[in-house]
C-alpha cells in the first residue's frame, strides 16, 4: 500500500511538473527573412490564451557550438523574452557557417517547447538586391554614392564613354567605402555607369540601371556662378545710377531732360471754328432780327 502510494505521488508530481512546463503550443511559421546580409528570424504570433504578454526567446546553435561545445545553444541577447515576433540575429550569425536556429514561448511562468527553423540557415544564402547608385560631376571628375550596401560585400562599379562599352573600366570597393571618386575624364564626353554587388564569385546582385552624365570639365564648376553673379552685379549699377539721377537731378536739367511738348491745334479745348463762305453764299445771308409778338 505505501508502494502504491508513492508511485501515484511521484506520477501526480510529474504531470504536475509537465503540465507547468509544456502548457503552451511552440511558434509556429519559423522562417528566416536575409536581404541584403540582414538576417532577421521570424515566427507567428501564439494564439493560446495568455492573462499576460505573451514573450519570445531566441537561441542560435553553429558549427563551433555543435563540434566543439558538445551541441550547446547561445542565446540570441537581443531576443529573450521579448514581446516581438521577430528577431534580428545580423550580429549573431557572424561565420559562414551553417547555423541551427529555435523560439519558444511564455505565458507568466508558462513555458511552450523549442520550435526550430526547418532547416539550417547560411548567411551566404542572403539574397542580395540592386545597388542604389547616385551620380554627381565635380569639373572633370564622377562622383558615384552608394546607400545602403550590404556588410561585407564588393561593389563592382563599370564606366565606359557613351557608346563604347567594349573600352569599359570596371572598379571595384569594399561597401564600408560607399563612395567612388573617378577623376581625369574627357571634358564634353558622356560617360555610362553600371553596379553590381558581390559577395563572392557565386552570389551576387543584378547589375543597376544604366546612368550616363556629361563631363563639363574643371572651369565649368565656377562659370555659372560667375556669369550669374555678374549680370545681377550690372544690373544693380544701371538700377542704381538711375535712381541716383532721379534723385539729384536740377530744375534746369530736369526740363532740358523732360521737355514737355505743346499740345498740338487738334487736341486742343478752345477752339475757334471759322467756315470759309463764298461770295454768293455770303450774299445769301442776311442779317434777321427777331421781334417778340404782341398780343392786340
């Protein structure tokens, strides 16, 4: 009988501890979204009821935590119980080696199992997109800028004269640079670019759309300026030497300047209308004296 009892204990005390520990379903959807070398772990929101915020942890597993660690898992640090549904582990996945990678949940004291990345994850399987490129001439010189290029990786940046593509020459930079400086050009020429990023001989982006700008040449970057700071500088002094005259012009000069002309005849408001008549119409006319009428 106290053999039975213990046994009946000691299940009672294992469910209980089960039940304390695996209460909750695991994350489902582990997937991993890398671009650009940005790796970032994501999973679905759990849908078990939760009085509380449901939070996250993340752990990673590579081939030095597998071979030489006995098959330990790291904790991702930015990613303990954190109430996200994703997780960037872009610093954590440093080597191109093959990593393991898993999320559980909690509910208060509540813990759900481990659920893993259905396959192991490389961070040279990063899906690398076209390179954001903006051109700018400095006299006989091309500026090229890049924004946001992936870590790591080689930006391979191809400059040709406008239709002669075969005489090409292609420059290559680190993408902590961002910024290549091509100088000595053929001023008047208009020069082509093209850019593709590269992390190794396999994996590498599409190439950009084709820019083409003129070279003005090194005289061109103060002409502009000059010619336009010139006019406004000659029409300041002709703007201001007539205002000087208005201002200090004498009675005498003023009229000699502004002479007023009379007015012609026709303009005129007194008028003084004289119709020739001919002699045997001048005979016609006769003098008549109008008398009032008087009433008898």
């Amino acid at each position: 009988m106290t053999q039975s009892l213990q046994v009946v204990m000691m299940m009672t005390v294992l469910l209980g501890f089960t039940d304390y520990v695996w209460t909750l379903p695991a994350p489902g959807g582990v997937t991993m979204d890398s671009v650009n070398m940005k790796h970032i772990l994501k999973w679905l929101p759990l849908q078990a009821h939760c009085d509380t915020a449901v939070l996250y942890s993340v752990q990673f597993q590579g081939e030095f935590e597998l071979t030489v660690l006995n098959g330990s898992w790291v904790d991702a640090p930015e990613c303990q119980q954190t109430p996200h549904t994703h997780c960037d582990l872009t610093f954590d996945l440093g080597s191109d080696s093959d990593y393991n990678l898993r999320v559980r949940a909690a509910c208060g004291s509540k813990l759900s199992s481990w659920n893993k990345l259905d396959h192991n994850f490389n961070r040279r399987d990063t899906v690398l997109t076209v390179p954001e490129m903006a051109l700018m001439v400095d006299g006989d010189a091309l500026q090229v800028t890049f924004d946001k290029l992936p870590l790591t990786a080689v930006v391979t940046v191809t400059v040709w004269k406008r239709d002669d593509e075969l005489q090409a020459v292609v420059y290559t930079m680190p993408s902590e640079q961002k910024v290549l400086h091509v100088a000595a050009l053929q001023e008047g020429v208009e020069y082509c670019v093209r850019a593709q990023t590269a992390l190794n001989t396999q994996l590498h982006s599409s190439s950009s759309d084709t820019q083409c700008v003129s070279i003005t040449g090194p005289d061109a970057a103060w002409k502009k300026p000059t010619t336009v700071t010139v006019t406004v500088i000659i029409m300041a002094g002709l703007l201001f030497a007539v205002f000087w005259s208005v201002v200090h012009c004498r009675a005498d000069a003023c009229q000699s300047y502004f002479h007023k002309d009379p007015l012609p005849q026709s303009l005129r408001s007194d008028w003084d209308i004289q119709i020739p008549l001919s002699p045997e119409e001048a005979e016609l006319c006769e003098q008549i004296k109008v008398m009032p009428s008087v009433d008898c």
